[in-house]
C-alpha cells in the first residue's frame, strides 16, 4: 500500500489519497475507513489527514458528515470549465451546444415570456442588421443565441452557454472568412424559425429548429 514519502504534508496525502480514488478502491457514496485507519495507512498523523480531506473536499471529491464519517462524492478532481473548453476542439464544443440549446430552445417554448420574446426579437433585428462585418455578425447571432437560452429561465443552462462563447468566436469568425456562408437569407430564416417556434409555444419545433441549424454549423466545421 503507498504511503507518503518524504515529507508528511497534507498535501501529499491528498494525492496519495486521490490517486487510491482514481485506482477506484472506493465506490461512489462509499464511506471511508476512519482517521486512524486511514493515518496509518498513509504515514501521516491524524491532524494531516485531516487537512488532506478539507482539501479534497474543497474540490468536491469527499465529503465530511459530522457524526458519520468521510463519504466520496466524486471519483477525480473536476477540471474547470475554461480548461476543458481549451482543451475541446471546436466540433466537440458545437456538439455539446446542440445538447444544451435544443433543450434550451424547448425550454423557451414552454416558459417564454412577452418580455423574452421582445429581447429576442431585438437580437433577431441586430443580427439581420450586422450586414458582412464578420465580428458583428458573430457577436449578434450570439447574442441572439443568448436571449433562447436566457427564455429557458434554467441558470444553470444559461452559464454553460455563456462559458462557450469565448471558445467559439474567434473559430466562427475564422471560419466565415475563409468560407462565407452559401445563403445567408436562408440562415437568417433558421433563426426566424426558431423564434416563431418559441413564440408558437412549440417545444418540439423549437428544440428541432435549434438542433438543425446548430448542427449545420458543424457540419460547415467538419468540411
């Protein structure tokens, strides 16, 4: 069994301990052997072990329950959103948008509001208006993007949106200059569609209108 080497730090002990995680000697929800069990395993006083869990549990991996024990929440460390999207190529990411704006589109179906529908009639208005400027063009389509998800009302949705945006502006705007869309009126009509689904109250078109159009997009990617 791996014990720390060299210096009993905490920190040390957090990675040994992650690492018998990540071997998966614990299942998911598994209560861990106690302090002294687990101090002795490790080579480390109790104090250390202590602060070895604060630290893993600060990243989501364990979880201390006053009078039951140490419990695993997470089988690794979560990487933060900007690193996976770096990481991501930007297929990868334009997939994961079809997922979270079909379902945002159905969403904005279902829970619009008159509100909603002027925001998004005004992205709609902008973006007809951004002309061939290639930046103002892909800021509006953005923005209108922005104003479905945000007439889902789901927060958590309307983050993982946001945290896309910086990830593909740079490669849409790229893209568009080296091939400019065939039939830009008939991409303006997809968004039209999208919003006349929403506005309609259809959850089912709404959420098929973003998943084409989307889908359209990455297609043009992988040309």
């Amino acid at each position: 069994m791996a014990q720390v080497q060299r210096h009993p730090l905490a920190a040390q002990a957090a990675e040994v301990l992650l690492g018998r995680i990540r071997a998966g000697e614990w299942a998911l929800g598994h209560k861990l052997p106690g302090e002294t069990t687990l101090s002795a395993q490790l080579g480390v006083g109790r104090s250390t072990l202590r602060e070895a869990i604060r630290e893993l549990a600060g990243k989501g991996v364990l979880e201390s329950r006053q009078g039951a024990g140490v419990f695993l929440t997470a089988l690794d460390v979560a990487e933060d959103w900007d690193t996976v999207l770096r990481r991501a190529d930007i297929v990868t990411v334009i997939e994961a948008r079809i997922a979270i704006e079909a379902e945002g589109a159905a969403l904005a179906a279902r829970r619009r509001t008159p509100a909603d529908l002027r925001a998004m009639l005004t992205a709609l208005a902008a973006r007809a208006e951004a002309g061939e400027v290639l930046e103002r063009l892909v800021d509006a389509d953005t923005a209108f993007h922005r104003t479905v998800v945000a007439a889902g009302h789901n927060d958590v949705l309307s983050q993982m949106f946001d945290a896309f945006v910086p990830r593909l502006r740079h490669a849409m705007i790229d893209m568009l200059r080296i091939r400019p869309m065939a039939d830009p009126k008939a991409d303006h009509t997809a968004h039209e569609d999208l919003y006349a689904a929403i506005r309609a109250r259809d959850p089912e078109a709404a959420a098929t209108a973003s998943r084409v159009h989307l889908t359209a997009l990455k297609d043009a990617f992988e040309r």
